[in-house]
C-alpha cells in the first residue's frame, strides 16, 4: 500500500495528472526482484498496465498489455504515457 500511495502521489504531484485521469493504482508483490512493484491504469488506455518502482526513486519501469491491447494493435508509438528509458 505504502507503494502504490508514493506513485499516486508522484502522478498528481509531479506529473500533474488528475484523478480524473488514473483509474487505479495497485500494489503488487511479486516473485521477482524488485518484489514490490506498482501497476498503473490510465483510464484513456485501459488496455494498457504501467508498471512503476517506488522504492528510492519512483520511475515507469515498463508497461505490459493486456491480451485485448493485442488484440487492438496497439504498439509502443501508440501508448500515451509511455515514458521512455534513458
């Protein structure tokens, strides 16, 4: 929960999205490491799982698609929040 409350603030806080915006920020435990991790829907892209580190620094790790965004076509040049690793 600590987790997923860090992203939503970094979301509103500091990448000026609204509430309007996210449809839900979920903690989850994982098998891998990092074993904490944050998925984020935006509701514009509900196809689309964002996935977020929250530990020292909160960054956008990757992003996954649900088997409907296959389904649709939507590919990396099509995602709105994607922000690319440097």
């Amino acid at each position: 929960m600590i987790y997923a409350k860090k992203v939503n603030t970094y979301l509103l806080e500091e990448e000026h999205y609204s509430k309007d915006e996210i449809q839900s920020v979920i903690s989850i435990w994982g098998v891998k490491l990092p074993p904490f991790y944050v998925v984020v829907v935006f509701k514009d892209e509900p196809d689309v799982e964002y996935i977020y580190f929250a530990h020292s620094n909160i960054m956008q790790f990757e992003y996954r698609l649900t088997p409907e965004g296959k389904a649709r076509g939507i590919t990396r040049s099509k995602l709105k929040h994607y922000i690319p690793k440097e």
